[in-house]
C-alpha cells in the first residue's frame, strides 16, 4: 500500500469501493445471462406442441480465446449467479477507472520528471556530473561477475 499522499482522493475511494466490493461479494461470474428454452421432449407435455411453454433456463455463456463456453444455471441458484455476475462487472469497472488513475499518475511523475532534468542541466555545467554517472555505472555493471 502506497502512502496516502501519494494517492489522489479518487483513486483512495475506488480503491475503499474494490475493497467493500471484496469483503461483501459472495462471488465473482464473468460472463453473459443467456436464457435457453427447450422442450423436454415428453410427448404428453405443452411444450411439444406450444413454442412459448417451452422450459426455460439460464445458462452463462462466456467467451476466451475466441471459444464460446456456457455454463448452465440450476434454477435454484439463478439469482445467485445473476448477483455474481453483477459485483463481477462492478469489480470490473472500479478496475477500469482505476486503471485510468494509475495513468494519470504516470503522467505526472513523467511530467515532474522531465522537470527536473532540465532544472538540473540548466543549473550545472552538465559535463562533470555525466562522466562521474558513466564511471559509477561501470563500476556497478562488474561487480556480478
Ligand atoms: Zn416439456
């Protein structure tokens, strides 16, 4: 965990969400509803002959490497699976955005950076201080050997 400061107060509450998210979610599904209808294929049953009294149920497709998987859902825990699927596309989003403060961040160290080096060449006579780094670098590369 960086230090608080470094963290901009966005970024300290996406990642306080992530956390409720963790500690609350039962699960995580990544992946799609799908709902399937089929008939049972007892002749004496409705869905036989009635298209709209097929039976239905949930199956979760999802797709990974170009391959499409379905993962079928017993009724009894549709709900289960539907709330799993939920807190994983929160997850997912809180990730996202912070993804997109991990950028800012780097483009402001990138920015202080840049900065600073040109602060210090306009400052020293530059020469001296780069051949002192180009000698301490030797010194360090040798020394594994
Ligand atoms: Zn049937």
């Amino acid at each position: 965990m960086p230090s608080r400061s470094v963290l901009s107060t966005t970024e300290r509450q996406l990642r306080s969400r992530l956390r409720q998210l963790l500690g609350q979610a039962e699960g995580f599904l990544h992946g799609s509803p799908i709902e399937l209808s089929r008939k049972c294929g007892k002749p004496s049953c409705r869905c036989a002959t009635d298209q709209s009294m097929r039976h239905c149920s949930l199956a979760i497709g999802r797709t990974r490497q170009g391959k499409t998987t379905m993962l079928h859902i017993p009724k009894s825990m549709e709900a289960q699976a539907l709330r799993w699927i939920e807190d994983f596309k929160k997850a997912g989003a809180l990730l996202e955005a912070l993804d997109e403060q991990g950028r800012l961040r780097l483009d402001a160290a990138k920015a202080t950076r840049k900065k600073a080096l040109s602060a210090s060449q306009n400052k020293t006579g530059t020469k001296k201080k780069t051949g002192q780094k180009k000698t301490s670098r030797r010194k360090a590369r040798k020394r594994p050997s």
